[in-house]
C-alpha cells in the first residue's frame, strides 16, 4: 500500500486544522504559533541553497557566450511578461482582497516587522520606501545576505562568484584543477541543502495545523473563501502565459503549428502536472524536441543548462503571491513599488530550480527580503498543491518553447 504524499498530509493536516479551529473557537489561536519555527527554518535553508545552485550552474555550464545570451535574451521577455500579467492581474481582479479576512485571523498582535503597527491583531496600512529596499538589498559583507535571509544579495553574490571562479579556470591548467574541486564541493553542498530543504519541507503539515486551526477559531469558515479566489487568479495567469506568450513564440516567431505542438508536447506537459517537477520530466521533453525536429544542441541549452532561467510559472506564481499577501496584510504598494518587487520574484526564480516546493521556497525568501508578512505562507501552501503542479506544467512548456525559439535563432544565424 502506497503512503501517503506530502500532499495528503497538507490537506490532512488543513482539514483537521479547521475542525480544531471550530471546536477550540478563540482559544485556537496559540495554535497559530505552529508555523514560526517551519517558516524560519525554510528560510534558514533555502538562503545557501540558492547561492549553491546559482554557482553550480554556472560552473556546469559548457556553452559559449552567444549562446547563452540568446538563451537568457528569450527567458529575460518570457520572465518579464509573466511579471506584466501577473501586475496586471492584482491590478483588475485584486486576490490580495479576497485573503483579507484570512490575514486578520493569522495576524498576531504585534508584527516583528519595524514598519508595521497592529492594534487588535489587524495591521494597519503601511508602504515600503523603495529606495530603502534597495539599500537593504544590497551586500553589505559575505556573510550579511544569509544571515538577513536577502536573497537578492545572495543572487549577486553568487554571480560573481560563479562567473569568478569560471574565468579563473581559464587562467592555467592548475587553476582549472582547483576550479573542478571547488565545483565538486559546491554541488555536494548543493545536494545537502536540498536534501535538508526535504526533510524541512515534511514539517510544513504542522504549521499548516496550526495557522488553519487559529483562523477558523477566529473567523469560523468565512475566510477560507479567499483561498479558491486566489488559485482561481494564479490558474488565470498561467493559462493567459501559456495560451498567449507561448502561442504567439510558437506561430509568429518559430513559424510552427499550434496543433502540431500541442499534439506532441500533451504528454511531457501532462506527466509534469502528475509529477510535480519539470526536472523529472525532463527525459520526455527532450523525446518531444526530438519530434519537433529542435536539435539536440539547442535542447540541451534551452532544457538542461537553462532549468534555473525557465521558471515562468514560478515567477507569475511569485508575483501574485506577493502582491496577494501584501494587499491582504494592508500594505500599500505604488506601481513603482510593484514592478520592484515583481524585478525580485525575477531574480529569486533563479536559484530555486528542483527545489521541493521551490515556488514556496522562494517566495518565503522574497517575503523575508522585503520584510513583509508572512503568517499566511501555511494557509497558502494548503492549496499549493494544485498550483506546484501547475507551474511545473508551465516550466515544461517553457523549456520547449525556448528550446524552439532558440534552434529558430541559430538557423536565421546558420549556426548548427
């Protein structure tokens, strides 16, 4: 008999939550601490996680500087259009609204953040000073990103690391020797934090328990509402992604026919659905390329090397997320605001690539980052599971697509 998944213990662990929550009433809300300790070690995790993975990719990549400046041309317009829709979507359909209530349930009485008053457990209107963030965002040591938990600071870091170690490789032979052994360490740290991001990831249930049981203890059923409301506006954006962004890289750029795609890429889309991870599907997509005639060169650039670039469904996910949050938590963002904060869900996508839960992963770290609420994180990840597996069914799509847009680039440049 099979066990169950993490997915069952989530809802699981939902329903019990609100069964205790109606039962307790008020005095369900020391149960709402639960989720403070999963959270923070999410944090604590993923922050060296992403810094590995960046590096690692960086140091594994073998092509040539062309090359993955087309590669990061096509994921560049992809993730900012993903970004346009999801500003877009809080702009009309506002799903931050709809959490409202659930954000007052969770809110504690006083919020840790210094920009954040409450009075009754419901915070009061705030803004975030964009030239602040910035400054915040920025390093300030080698140590200062990870132990703030910036992940901007973290990403920039890495970068230079990575492409540091990279050019000092070609320096001498003795050089690339020592360059190998720091990529070997780095990718085994990388897999530990990976493995250790599991093993956090299984305590998630737990906090999921606590934070549902005290906001149905405090508002009873009503305000789990708002949950279908936002899935049903994160859902909207993939399919608007997916059906227009890539239709229109598929027809107008790549000259190919919408039904003849379709017809071959349902199954590796569909397996990344069942599956939850586009990295798993990564054997049937690179079938797929194969039948659609895409090179193996341009394949493996656009499937394999560029997984840390082709994370559309995350980024769109992010930014809805986000906004969503910050809405329901009554932070007032200008759009100056929102694009800053929709240019980080950008940069946090970079690292989270066949992380468990990389799209909550990550966005715990923007949250953080920008110092924003974060007790609803439990409530949100209670219906993730519908939403993982819909951005992995995303980031499948995507690396075909990029696959296609850039074996059309090398044929207009006659490169084989």
């Amino acid at each position: 008999m099979k066990k169950p998944g993490l997915t069952m213990w989530i809802m699981f662990s939902l329903l019990v939550g609100i069964l205790t929550g109606l039962v307790l009433g008020p005095e369900a809300g020391v149960l709402g601490d639960a989720g403070k300790p999963v959270i923070t070690l999410v944090k604590t995790i993923a922050t060296p996680l992403v810094f590995f993975a960046i590096v690692d990719a960086i140091l594994s990549a073998g092509v040539d500087g062309k090359g993955f400046a087309r590669l990061l041309t096509v994921t560049t317009i992809n993730g900012v259009l993903a970004l346009a829709i999801g500003l877009a979507l809080q702009a009309t359909l506002n799903p931050g609204a709809a959490l409202a209530p659930l954000a007052k349930s969770v809110a504690e009485s006083g919020i840790s953040d210094s920009n954040t008053s409450a009075k009754n457990g419901v915070p009061a209107p705030m803004s975030i000073e964009l030239g602040k963030t910035l400054e915040n965002i920025t390093p300030k040591s080698i140590i200062d990103p990870f132990l703030n938990a910036n992940i901007a600071g973290v990403v920039i870091l890495a970068l230079l690391t990575g492409f540091g170690l990279r050019m000092h490789a070609h320096s001498s032979k003795e050089a690339a020797n020592a360059v190998a052994r720091v990529s070997e360490i780095n990718h085994a740290l990388l897999k530990t934090a990976e493995k250790c991001i599991l093993w956090v990831v299984w305590l998630v249930p737990l906090a999921v328990f606590g934070v549902s049981a005290k906001a149905a203890g405090e508002r009873g059923l009503a305000g789990f509402a708002g949950l279908g409301f936002y899935v049903a506006v994160v859902m909207a954006g993939f399919m608007i992604h997916v059906f227009f962004v890539y239709s229109a890289w598929i027809k107008l750029f790549c000259g190919q026919s919408l039904g003849a795609f379709w017809q071959i890429a349902r199954k590796p889309v569909s397996y990344a659905f069942g599956c939850n991870s586009s990295l798993a599907t990564l054997p049937l997509t690179l079938a797929a390329l194969d039948n659609l005639k895409v090179s193996r060169k341009s394949s493996t650039l656009a499937a394999c090397v560029g997984t840390n670039l082709n994370n559309d469904g995350i980024i769109l996910y992010e930014v809805v997320t986000a906004l969503a949050v910050a809405t329901a938590s009554g932070i007032d963002l200008s759009l100056v605001q929102q694009i800053a904060l929709a240019g980080l869900c950008l940069v946090a996508a970079m690292g989270v690539a066949g992380v468990p839960e990389a799209g909550f992963v990550s966005l715990s770290l923007v949250l953080s980052t920008l110092h924003l609420p974060m007790e609803l994180l439990p409530l949100l990840l209670s219906v993730d599971w519908v939403l993982a597996r819909a951005r992995s069914a995303v980031n499948t799509t995507s690396d075909m697509v990029c696959s296609l847009a850039l074996d059309r680039m090398n044929a207009q440049r006659g490169v084989m």
